[in-house]
C-alpha cells in the first residue's frame, strides 16, 4: 500500500492574515480608551485580512471611520509597516513604531486650558 501525505492547503510559516499582537493591540486600545474619555470617540472596528489589518475608529457607529491604523508588513522594509488614514483616505503618518505614529492621533487630546 503507497501511503502519501496530503499537500497542505497553505505554505507552512505563511500566516493566512495579518493581525495586531498583544502588544500593538495594548497600544491602540490605550490611545482609544484616553479618546473615549476625552469624548472623541465612540466606536472601533477591528479587520483581519491576508495583506493587512486594519483598526478603524468611529465618532458613531454608522458612519465612515474618522482614522483607520493600518498595519502592513510587506512594507516593513521601505517606509514602515504602520500608517495612519484620515476620513478622506489621506495618509496622515506611516513609520516603523506604531507609538510614534500613533502621536499624529494624540495631538488631538491636548487642548488649551479656559
């Protein structure tokens, strides 16, 4: 009897989609939390997909998202894999430490003082 192993339906160490790690994940729910207090914020969404994912911030629940931080790791070695897009789709920050990109979002805490 010829006993052959099935062929595997994706490459071994080839994930099937991308995702935050806990880490990245501690990070963007840190700057939403403070945003909700500030009441920024009001919503979030969280997509896995094969090329990115996507963590898209919401004002109401119904509409566009106001920002979406992208993480792409395909660009890991050219402009950086994370980035920050506007409602319009404008890139607002791309860089390699998602803290430091994630400052574009921050500004937007300080206010002055009445």
């Amino acid at each position: 009897m010829n006993m052959q192993t099935p062929t595997p339906l994706s490459r071994p160490g080839v994930p099937e989609q991308v995702a935050f790690d806990r880490k990245e994940l501690g990070v963007i729910l840190g700057l939403y939390g403070r945003m909700v207090a500030a009441g920024e914020w009001r919503d979030y969404g969280i997509s896995h997909l094969r090329d990115y994912a996507v963590f898209a911030v919401f004002r109401r629940t119904a509409e566009n998202p106001l920002y979406r931080i992208e993480k792409h790791p395909k660009l890991r070695n050219r402009q950086g894999m994370y980035a920050v897009f506007g409602i319009d789709g404008q890139v607002l920050k791309r860089g390699h430490d998602l803290r430091t990109v994630l400052r574009v979002l921050e500004r937007k805490l300080i206010r002055p003082v009445d």
